[in-house]
C-alpha cells in the first residue's frame, strides 16, 4: 500500500481545518514577535496614531479608515500597542481566509489549501504585516472584493450587490489606490459577456448609490483641499530613471514572491527521478472565465500597480505588495493543472516553512544582533514607553498641567505622542500636514520640543531654533537602547515651551 502523509491526508479530508491551523499559528508568531522584540512600533505606525487621534475625515497621507481604527484598537487595549498588533493579524487572517474561499470557489477546496499556503510565503505576510496601516487594511477588503466580485460575474448570485458596494466603499475610505482598482474591476466586467450582462440591470446603480454615500465625506474634503488634482507627467528627458524605477519595482516584487517560485520549481516534473508515486490533490475542471479572472486579477494589480508608481516615481508599488500579489498562489495552482502531484514532499514542507520562518529570524537578528555590528539604529529598538512617560512627566511636574503637544523630531514626537495623555503631534517643519495644530495654538498650550543631541549642551538645531524662538534648552536625556550593542546612548534634547496662562 502506497505511503502518503498525514499532512496530504488532511488536505484531503479536512482543508479547512488546515487552513485554520497555518493561518492562526502564523498571526500567533507575528503577534508574539513584536510584543516581545519591538520597544517602539515599526515604521510610521506610531504616527499612523498620531494621526488616527485627531479622528480627521482626511489627511496627506490617504483616507481615514485605518487611522480611525488604528486608534481605536489603541484605546481599546489600554493605550498599549497590543491592541494595534492584534488588529493587524486579523486583517491578515481575514485576508487569506476570503483568499480560500474564492480559490474554493473555482478550484475546489483541496487545492484552494495549496493556494493558500503557497500566497503565505510572499514577504508581504510577514514581518510588514504588523505595521497596521492603509496597506495592510485594504488587503482583507480587497479579497472580499474579489470573492463577491466572482460571486457576481462567474456565479450570477445578485444578493452579493449590497456586500460588494459596501466593501467598495470601504476601500474607497482605505486607500488612495482604490479609484484604479475598482476600475480594474469594472473594466473586466465590462471585457466578457457574463460580466455585461450582471451590469445589465438596476443593482449596479444601487450599489453606486451606497458608494457614493460612504466616500462622501472624504470626497468633500478632497474638493475642500484641492487634492482632486491629477498627478504631474514626468517630462521625457525622466523616462529613462523612471523606467529603471519600475524595473526596480518589478524586481521587487519577483523577489516578494520567490518562495512561490522556488516551491512551483522544486515541485515541477523536469527535476523527478524514477518512477516515485507522488500524492496527487485533485480538482473538477476550471470554468474559462474562471481562468481568466484569476490571471487578470493576478497580473494586473503587480504589473500596472508598478507602472504607476514607476511613472509618477512613488516610493512603493501603488496597492501595496500585499494587493499585487494576493492572486499569485492561486494564478500557480491553476496553471498547473487539474492533478497537482506533490513531489519531493520533505523538501517541500521544509522550503515552505522556511520561507514562514526567515522573516521572523530576520527580525530576531536585526534586533540582537544589529546593534553589536556598528551599523545603523535599529528603529524598533527606541525605549518609547520610557521616552514618553519622561517627557510626560517632567512636563506634568515644571507646569502642573498634562501634556498637550509635542513637536520637532518627527520620529521621536510620534513616539511621545503615545503617552498615557496622548499629547497632539505637531509637524513643526510641514505644519499643512497637521492642521489641528499649528506653531502658534502650540505657544498658547504649551508642549515639548524634541530633538536628536549632537552634545552634552542640548543645543536644538539651526531650523528648529528659527521655528521657536526664545527655546530654552534642557541638560539632554540618554536613554538606553533594547540591545545597545556598540551604539552610544540615545540622547534627545529638550525644551518646554510653558503654557500661556488663561
């Protein structure tokens, strides 16, 4: 009788259970990390709060929706990042959950679990997950969009049109990218015949009707700030940059996604020898326009999301990593085939679980071991609990009143802006970008002055002097890092700017 594994047998039997099993063991270990590595959140997330405080209908850096809900987790787990950390794993579950049920939906369950553990392995689930935010938000709404998406074109089921708009709308108070890829959306509908024909009645009117009613607010803000405007082309003598821009970003996304290439690889046919029985994960045959949508909605997030961001020279892929590349493992798992023998089943499950495994082991490494390198700060090692609760303090006891403001030092200001009182941010450099501030609202409340000490005097740099005249220094502060290594002490210089008596 011919031996096959316990963990294949479960695919079969039970491809659920397995879904559930690798989907919660991964957030566990993304929720375990930060909480026991990171003394300071990741990357702008603590400004993400900043600004998720003020409760604003729209900001420069996007929609709404995450920065409301960012402080609301905050608040609701005691102002501690814990709460903001779950949020973010949950959004990850919910992103692969709807992945499964829409590759359920066209390729059967049992490859669906295949699709499913081979889109875990993209760096984009990993150690960027936890830092909760538009990107990461948009993921689990934009695979409902999917799924209800192919409930309505491939399935005909009507009843989906009132999901669909309000997870449209929702993406639309998510992302800056949602107007491209709801368009995305309705061009394909409009490229075959029984996406034309859903269009052919009275509920897409409907669901524009309930669209239109959640992005108001935000559409009435981007009227009032003028931010309707159109990016600017890039002249021609730029193409050149801008077209190795977008290979840049092209190659990164390859290089997000390699695990998908290493386990279809490894899994291939050209590299069996003999005659070995592979265990075979069968499927019923795939409906054409079935095909079609997960290609389309597989090449054309990573491939125009790249373009735009290449063209208008962004940062990163307009989406997110995460969008672009969310369809990847099912777009493999349909290419394959009906059977998809499982060859070489130890090297597999080892390639897929270090692929889960590198990017917590690169973490745990940045952060021990980094420091003793000599090479730059680590970020997630700041002390910010102790670095807000002195300032918060010390403010408390010089002026008797809590802290209301902080200001200067963008990355040190977000991190005070997370005390117990939650102080307003100012960004004293850009003050447009926080407007329910400004230098002279912070001289009538008062707050602390922050910045990086360059010697034993504290004195505020040139810029920062010219923007608050009259600042009286403080003796700076050093604080210790999680792992110091050999980095020399954080030190911060200080200054209170006394509240205006009433």
């Amino acid at each position: 009788m011919r031996f096959t594994s316990l963990i294949v047998e479960l695919i079969r039997a039970r491809p659920r259970l397995v879904v559930w099993l690798v989907l919660l063991l991964q957030a566990a270990m993304w929720l375990i990390l930060p909480l026991v590595l990171y003394r300071s959140p990741p990357g702008e997330l603590a400004n993400v709060l900043a600004f998720g405080r003020e409760f604003q209908v729209g900001t420069d850096l996007g929609p709404p929706l995450a920065f409301w809900l960012a402080d609301i987790a905050f608040r609701a787990a005691g102002n501690h990042m814990f709460g903001v950390y779950l949020l973010a794993q949950v959004c990850g579950v919910a992103t692969l959950w709807t992945l499964y049920l829409l590759a359920r939906a066209i390729v059967g369950g049992q490859q669906a679990v295949l699709a499913v553990l081979l889109t875990m392995t993209v760096t984009a689930f990993g150690s960027s997950g936890v830092e909760f935010g538009p990107l990461v938000l948009a993921r689990p709404i934009w695979a409902l969009l999917l799924l209800h998406s192919w409930q309505l074109i491939g399935q005909n089921r009507r009843n989906v049109w009132f999901a669909w708009s309000i997870e449209a709308g929702l993406l639309l108070l998510t992302t800056s990218a949602a107007p491209a890829l709801l368009l995305l959306i309705a061009g394909f509908a409009l490229a075959t015949a029984r996406g034309r024909r859903t269009l052919m009645s009275f509920d897409p009117l409907y669901a524009l009707l309930v669209i239109a009613v959640l992005a108001l607010p935000y559409l009435v803000w981007l009227i009032r700030a003028g931010a309707l405007a159109l990016p600017q082309w890039p002249d021609l003598g730029d193409l050149g940059a801008r077209s190795l821009h977008w290979g840049g970003l092209l190659g990164g996304l390859v290089l997000a996604m390699s695990g998908i290439v290493l386990l279809v690889i490894l899994n291939s046919g050209w590299l069996s020898r003999g005659a070995e029985e592979s265990p075979i994960i069968y499927r019923p045959p795939v409906d054409p326009l079935a095909r079609e949508f997960v290609y389309c909605f597989a090449i054309a997030p990573a491939l125009g999301g790249s373009l735009i961001a290449g063209i208008f020279n962004l940062d990163g892929v307009t989406g997110g990593t995460g969008i672009a590349l969310l369809m990847w493992g099912l777009a493999a798992i349909v290419v394959t085939g009906d059977l998809v023998y499982l060859r070489r089943q130890r090297l597999l499950r080892a390639v897929w679980a270090l692929a889960l495994l590198v990017p917590a082991f690169a973490a745990i490494g940045t952060t021990l071991f980094m420091p003793w390198t000599g090479a730059a700060e680590v970020s997630t090692s700041l002390p910010a609990t102790a670095i807000a609760r002195f300032f918060g303090d010390n403010f408390e006891r010089r002026t008797g009143q809590r802290l209301r403001a902080v200001a200067a030092d963008s990355r040190l200001a977000g991190l005070i802006s997370l005390d117990k009182g939650r102080p307003h941010l100012l960004l004293d450099a850009t003050p447009e970008r926080t407007p329910w501030l400004n230098t002279a609202k912070f001289a009538e409340t008062g707050g602390v002055v922050v910045w990086r000490a360059s010697d034993t005097a504290g004195t505020p740099p040139a810029d920062i002097a010219k923007r608050f005249p009259g600042l009286v220094p403080e003796v700076p502060r050093a604080f210790e890092w999680y792992v110091n290594g050999r980095q020399p002490l954080l030190r911060i210089g200080w200054a209170i700017v006394r509240p205006k008596a009433p």
